[in-house]
C-alpha cells in the first residue's frame, strides 16, 4: 500500500511555488472546531494563520490550544519539542490582511445567532477574496448551507468548495468535500491534494445541504429522543445499545452532547427548511434542553452532566420531559 504523502514529496520550499502549490494555510473562526482544524493541520507540517474577532479571543485560542497540545503530552502522545514547532507555526490575529499569502482558507466560524448564518458566511467569503490572490482556493466548513449560495456573492465563485471536517479531527480519518455546479477541477484537485497532504481520506459529495454525515446524524438523534419520550428505555441505555450494537463511537445522546445541543438544533432547523421532512425536525427534548442552556459538554449538562468533560451522571430521565 502506498504511503500517504509528505510536505516534502509536494518540493514546498521557501521559494515561490507553482500555481496549485499548498504550503500556508488559514482559518476564519477559532472556536472549538476551527481550532481542531488548526491544531491539527499545524501538525502536519503547514504554517496556519488564523483570523478571529479580536485579540481577547485570539489570546483564548491559543492558550486553549496550547493546554490540548500539554493534554496529549500528558498522555505520551506528543513530546515538547513536537509541541513547540507545532506552536511556531500558528499565526493568529483579528485581521484579514493575515491570509493575503495564504494557499488554502478554511471558513470555520462559530455564532450563536439565530438562523442558518448565511449572511454571515458569505460577508467572510466577501473579505477573503479581497484579500487572497486568484489562485487561492476557499473552502467552508459548513455542513447544512448550500455551497453554491455562500460562493454567489464572489466574482470568483469557481475557486470554493465545502470542506467538512468532523470532531475529532485529529481521529476522524475522512473529510467530505464538496462540489457545487460551478466549482473548477483546479480547485477540486487542489482541496484533493490538501486533503491527502494531512492524511486524510477524501469522500467526495455532490452539493446538498447535510452532506452524509450530518444527514445521518440529525434522524438518529431525533429517533433516539422519540424512544426516550415514550418512555423505552433511559439515555444511558439507548446510548449503550447503539455503540455495543453497532460499534458506534458514541451513542446518539454522548454525541448530541458532544457536538453541542444549539449546534445540533441549527443543523436541524436548516435541515427541515431545506426539506421539509418530518425526521429533521427537531425534538421537544432538544429544544427544551437548549432553551435551559443545557447545551451538553461545553456547559457541563445536556443529556448527561460533566466533570473534566467526562459524563458522570444521566441528567435526563423519561418523567423530566413529560
């Protein structure tokens, strides 16, 4: 079997590089999915520059993405010196002229505002291809908005493309990329041969809204509430019975916590206004939970409480939602 490719095997190098060339990297957002993905890209070898909206949260990011890098140390996963060249090759700031040189820009944002943040998206898009050469390739993290509408604003719209990271991305091994109708093969070759530069594996999807993954999720996690509501069986062992069942990392409520019950509700609420189905439509439970800021691990309750991130307890049981 081949081995996956280096930085090395692309002749990146101080020097100017070839149109297609990858050696700088950005990403817009540096919430907890933007910094997995510059963590880890930070790890394999390329320099990242981020952008954020100002230098209280840049200071934030990279203190927090300092004490994962020592959390991984802790577990012999990664050495000091691993961590410092990791460290020197992350560049953040609240300023867009940062990505001007950059190869590859990943839109990651992260809001709390109501609705499907197109609008918000596309003003990324909008000051990105201000700043970037022609050549440069934009991608959006996004799982449920249409491509092709965030890349209507820009005068180059062939150059984008959705690029899905999923959480854990340090373990996760694929990505899905997307193409939508006006996407060029030289920017679908140049994600292709990003995605295999961080070793990773490229699952190519046709435009729409959920992708695979989020499509698979959202009806999973309904279903599970639906069994819950009537009373089945607990959190505890619905969750148990999928993941001994079917070898599921987590169960559908360990990974509703995990991606954040507001997130997962925006994913539902975008989904059934694409579709119109009766499965995206969000649960009385999850809605009920978000509205009590029980949003899962990152406010230490949501169908489980948290210590240290861990689950300890079950926190919703069949009579709390009646």
């Amino acid at each position: 079997m081949a081995e996956n490719p280096k930085l090395e095997d692309f002749a990146l190098s101080k020097q100017a590089q070839p149109k297609g060339a990858l050696s700088t990297i950005g990403v817009i957002g540096c919430g907890a999915m933007g910094q997995e993905i510059v963590k880890y890209v930070s790890q394999q070898g390329f320099d990242v520059k981020f952008v954020d909206v100002d230098e209280k949260v840049i200071e934030e990011s990279y203190k927090q993405i300092e004490e994962a890098l020592d959390a991984k140390i802790a577990h012999w996963g990664l050495t000091e010196s691993e961590k410092k060249a990791t460290l020197s090759r992350i560049e953040g700031a609240a300023d867009y002229n940062i990505l001007k040189d950059c190869d590859l820009i990943i839109e990651a944002i992260n809001t709390n505002k109501k609705g499907t943040s197109l609008y918000q998206r596309q003003d990324v898009f909008s000051k990105v291809e201000e700043i970037v050469s022609e050549d440069s390739v934009i991608v959006s993290n996004t799982s449920t908005l249409m491509i092709s509408d965030l890349a209507s604003i820009l005068k180059h719209p062939e150059r984008t493309l959705g690029m899905h990271f999923m959480s854990p991305v340090e373990t996760i091994r694929i990505v899905e990329v997307v193409r939508h109708v006006k996407t060029s093969d030289e920017a679908f070759e140049v994600a292709s041969k990003f995605v295999r530069m961080i070793n990773k594996e490229l699952i190519e999807v046709h435009e729409s809204p959920g992708n695979i993954s989020t499509r698979m999720t959202v009806p999973m996690v309904n279903e599970a509430c639906n069994i819950l509501m009537e009373g089945v069986a607990s959190v505890r062992d619905i969750d148990r019975t999928m993941r001994m069942t079917f070898g599921n990392q987590y169960g559908p409520f360990e990974l509703a916590d995990k991606i954040g019950l507001d997130k997962l509700l925006r994913w539902m609420d975008n989904l059934y206004q694409e579709f119109g189905e009766q499965k995206y439509k969000a649960s009385p439970v999850i809605k009920r939970l978000v509205r009590a800021n029980h949003l899962g691990r990152k406010t230490a309750v949501g169908f489980y409480k948290y210590e240290d991130n861990h689950p300890v307890e079950q926190a919703v049981t069949c009579a709390q939602i009646k």
